[in-house]
C-alpha cells in the first residue's frame, strides 16, 4: 500500500499564551479558503509504516520549504524510498533508515543507495565513512609486505583522511578526489616557497616534508583506486571515481649516460650549487643563532644534491671500472661488483645467502630481499615473482665472490663469540646483515672520493643493462638478467644506449646502404664495446687495481676548490 501524506503550511506564530498556532494561524488562510501567498512556510507530513516492535510510528514531517511543489516533492522521494522495499520487513527497514538518516543529516537517503543496499543484501542500517572503509581495506590486506603496507597507510593518513575522510563511502565523488591533488599542490607550493624564504615559522610548518612528484601522485591514486576496487566487488559501490582523475604522468625519466659533455656542465652547476647552498646556510645562521649551523655545506650533501641532467642516470664502462677500481678495497667491494655486473636490486644482494650461491656451477638463487624503512629493516619475497630466479655468474664475479668468502672467514675468527651466524653473504664485522641504506651512503661516499660524477645506487642496475646491450644482447636477454616481469618494462626502462653503441649503430646503417651495390651479400663490420672485467677490456681499464693514471676524468673530486665541510 503506497504511503499517506499531504503538503500544508505552518508559521511561527503564538497565540496570547506562547504557544504555536502551527496550521491554525489564521493568517494562513485566505478569505477564499486557499492558502496564503505571503504569510508561513510550506511543510508536508508523510505516515510511516509501524516499528518492528510493531507500534505505531510517528510520521514523517518536514517544513521549511518555499513553496508546495519543493514540499510535494521531498515527500515524494519519501515516498519513492518506502516503495524500494519489496516486503514489510523492508518497508521496516527503510523507515528506520529515513529516521535514523534524517536526524543525523536533515536530508532524506539517497534513493539510488538504498536501492543498491537492498540489491546486494547490505545492511541499510549500516553507512560508513571513506575513512573507516581504507583503515578496514588496510587491515583486511594480510599478505602486504611491510613498504607497501606503510606506503599505504601514508598516503591514507597524510592525503585521504584529512580530505575524504568525513564522507560516506557511497557519496564520493570525482571533485572530492580532485580535492586531494589540489591540496597537494597548495603543499608543494607552500614547501617551495618555505625552501627559498627565510621566515622561520613558515619553514617549520614544512619541515620533513617534500615535494610531490607526478610520480608519487600516479602512486597515492592507485592506493585509493585499489581500496574502490576492492568496494566495487564488494558491492558498496559501482564506480570508481579515483579511476576517473585526470593526473599528470607519472612515467620514469628516460635514463642518460654521463657523456664528457654533460659532466663538464654537471662540474659547473655542482660549484653553482655549493655557493648556493652556503650562502642560503650563512642567512639561516643568522636567522636562527642558536642553532650551530655551518657556513659550508657537507661536501658529500652537495655531491649528492648537485642538479643532474635527469634523475637517472649512467656511467660508462670506463666510469664504471674507474668506480669499482676504488672500491676494490672496500670490505663490501663483491656487493658493488655483484649489482654492476649482474643487476641484482639492492635489497636483493643484501638478503643473498650462501646457501642460494653455487660457486661451483657459477650460479645464484634470488629468493629473499632485505628492505628498509627508516631504522628498521625487513624480510621478504623479491619485488615480484619475476624477480625470484636463478642467475648466472660470470668467471670475474664468482672469483670476486670466492675472495670475499675467505675475507667474511677472517672476520669470523677476528670477532669470535661476537659473530652472528646468519648465513647472508654480505654481512657487518660481527656477521649480521648489512643495512641497504649503509650500502647506499658507502656507494655514494665511494663515488665522490672516485672524482665520478653521481648516479643512483639503483642506476648500477640500469647500467647493467645498458652494457648488455652495448656487447650485442637483446632486449629478452636484458629482461631474462635483470629478471623483469615484461620485456616491455625493459624496453621502457633499460634502453638507455651507450655512446659508442649510438655510434657503431649509425656506422652500420650507413655501411649497409653504401655498401649495398658494390658487395650485395657482405655483412658490415660492427665493434662492439666489451663489458668491464671481459678479456678485451683488461689493459688500461683492467679491475685488478687503481690505474692512477694522470689525466683520468674526476681523478680530484669535482669542486674541490670550492669551500666545503670535510665529511
């Protein structure tokens, strides 16, 4: 039976007593008998169905309204929502949620949602807010290894509860997304400006916080895509409004080799780059003479913050073998030689364990990787099930490995009872796993004092590569090294081509034409550049040792003559 009601109007008025007249004011009537134009406000009263108890229940009333047909029309969604339930026991159901709903929000539920609610089998009586759904998305996530699931909840502390966290799940909308991003590029502009000011309050409501990239936006949208994902099949939602923001690209910078060129003008803007840093330094001080603040920046700060020609980048073989040429005695040497010339991920030779090492057979497992967050460190899969393979080692690597195998030896005896027997091929003094962000800050302090210009630990990986490339390979070989889920990742990625290469290519294809009449069937040469360590490259660029040759490129750390901290 459809639901009674009817549009009326009541006032404000009171009689002598103080009482409300309501729908007796005689104002509101007319000679004629018709509502009045100019005096109350339209309401209407709409019956419900009994409580579940079964007693009956007040009516639904509602006023306020600037004219009958506002009024008419709220009661017939009203009525519209009582029509959704298609037995008593909905009817009941429905009528508790318009009273629960209008005495929380003063407006009626949205009929499309009750609709859905009733469709799946989901609790009307239940709504719940973006916020309280992804702190359930986050702890419903069981198998999340520890990075992700702290990314994760980065992003949903620092981005979405602050701005979508009040809204129900069912009411999200496309602009309150694009709320999101826009406050992330007030943010932005606010730590730009706080990075070249001089007010102290202002770069304090800053401090600790960067720049978003587009990167890091792609990243914090697919953590919400991923929790609406999950609502979709879940049958709480039916779009996914995060799918639907339009995000600048977020795709990785094309990787470049450091060329002579482009380290003569990275040696210019890293001196620019001191003097900048100092001077910002010495105004700090001033503003700030409580605090011991230097006038030099520390020189490896400066080495590692220098602008570069793109966020990724690689050396050359020769810049290569001049790195591992000073690293050769450092005691972790085999883990920089091991990710030069096989590509392993850093987190992966930190979690390398003898038992997966097969010296004889010239091989490794990748099974474990170490990540680190902060201070703490943790366990786990590789990165993906590509990721977890086995290699090949080259002859170089595996005598490399075999000598610091002997080299972890002597530490066991030197530490006695303080040795950790853990297993991991590279390891502290005392036998337990290396931090990945020591091997980091060794790497970088390694390069400097090489004179090279600065590349990413990571971009070791890249370089690996590029030099398989570089001798021939293609790109399956590269993506089979590097163990990549794709080769299409390889391509993208991992493309960055060698100088010589560039050459060499050029060379052929103009032999190849040139040549094309003269001798039909003969193949143009082509010299390929060797990898570091192979047979042709010893000599000049021979690992076994610093070559201290006069004249080498970077043989003095670039800006030495520029004031820095030592440090």
């Amino acid at each position: 039976m459809a639901a009674q009601g009817s549009t009326f109007k009541v006032c404000g008025c009171r009689d002598q007593e103080g009482r409300l007249l309501g729908r007796k004011c005689p104002k509101l009537w007319r000679g004629n008998g018709r509502w009045s134009s100019t005096h109350g406000s339209w309401s209407y009263q709409l019956e419900l169905p009994p409580t579940a108890a079964g007693t009956r229940r007040s009516p639904l009333r509602r006023s306020g309204f600037v004219n009958q047909d506002a009024a008419g029309e709220e009661m017939g969604t009203a009525k519209e929502l009582l029509a959704i339930g298609a037995d008593e026991t909905a009817r009941v159901q429905i009528a508790d949620l318009i009273v629960s709903t209008v005495r929380a929000t003063k407006t009626l539920p949205n009929p499309e949602d009750v609709r859905r609610k009733v469709r799946t089998g989901h609790d009307l009586s239940r709504s719940i807010t973006v916020g309280e759904y992804l702190e359930e998305w986050l702890n419903g996530r069981k198998s999340l290894r520890e990075g992700t699931r702290r990314s994760y909840a980065d992003h949903i502390n620092l981005y979405f509860k602050p701005q979508l966290g009040h809204i129900l799940l069912e009411r999200l909308r496309v602009t309150d997304v694009d709320r999101v991003f826009d406050a992330i590029d007030e943010l932005n502009d606010l730590i730009t400006a706080a990075r070249e000011s001089g007010d102290i309050r202002l770069r304090a409501k800053v401090k600790g916080r960067r720049v978003v990239g587009p990167a890091t936006k792609q990243r914090i949208r697919a953590t919400l895509r991923s929790a609406l994902n999950k609502a979709i099949k879940q049958r709480l939602i039916e779009i996914n409004v995060a799918s639907l923001v339009e995000l600048p690209s977020g795709k990785a910078p094309k990787a470049l080799v450091w060329t002579d060129e482009r380290i003569t003008q990275w040696e210019r803007d890293f001196a620019a780059h001191i003097q900048t840093m100092n001077a910002r330094r010495r105004r700090q001080a001033k503003l700030e003479p409580h605090k011991r603040i230097g006038g030099n920046i520390n020189r490896l700060d400066a080495y590692i913050g220098a602008p570069r020609p793109s966020r990724v980048m690689v050396w050359t073989p020769a810049l290569t073998n001049k790195f591992l040429n000073r690293a050769r005695r450092h005691r972790l040497y085999a883990q920089y030689h091991l990710i030069a010339f096989r590509g392993l991920r850093r987190g992966e030779s930190c979690g390398l364990r003898w038992t997966d090492v097969d010296l004889a057979n010239g091989t490794a497992a990748i099974r474990w990787q170490i990540t680190q967050i902060g201070v703490d460190t943790f366990e786990g899969k590789p990165k993906s099930e590509a990721g977890e393979a086995t290699i090949s080692l080259d002859s170089t690597t595996i005598k490399e490995l075999r000598a610091h195998k002997a080299r972890q030896n002597a530490e066991r005896l030197a530490a006695g009872d303080l040795w950790n027997e853990t297993g991991f091929v590279f390891t502290t003094p005392t036998g337990r796993p290396v931090d990945p962000n020591d091997v980091t800050e060794q790497f970088e302090q390694l390069s400097m004092e090489a004179g090279l210009p600065p590349i990413r630990l990571h971009d070791l990986r890249h370089g690996a590569a590029t030099f398989l490339l570089a001798a021939g390979y293609d790109m399956k070989v590269v993506q089979e090294t590097l163990r990549l889920s794709s080769i299409a990742i390889a391509s993208d990625i991992y493309t960055s081509v060698l100088p010589q290469l560039s050459r060499q290519s050029a060379e052929d294809a103009a032999a190849l034409v040139l040549k094309a009449n003269k001798h039909p069937t003969r193949q143009p040469d082509a010299t390929l550049t060797p990898l570091p360590g192979s047979a042709t490259a010893h000599g000049a660029h021979d690992l076994g040792g610093d070559t201290g040759q006069p004249g080498d490129r970077g043989a003095e750390p670039p800006g030495s003559d520029t004031a820095v901290e030592a440090s």
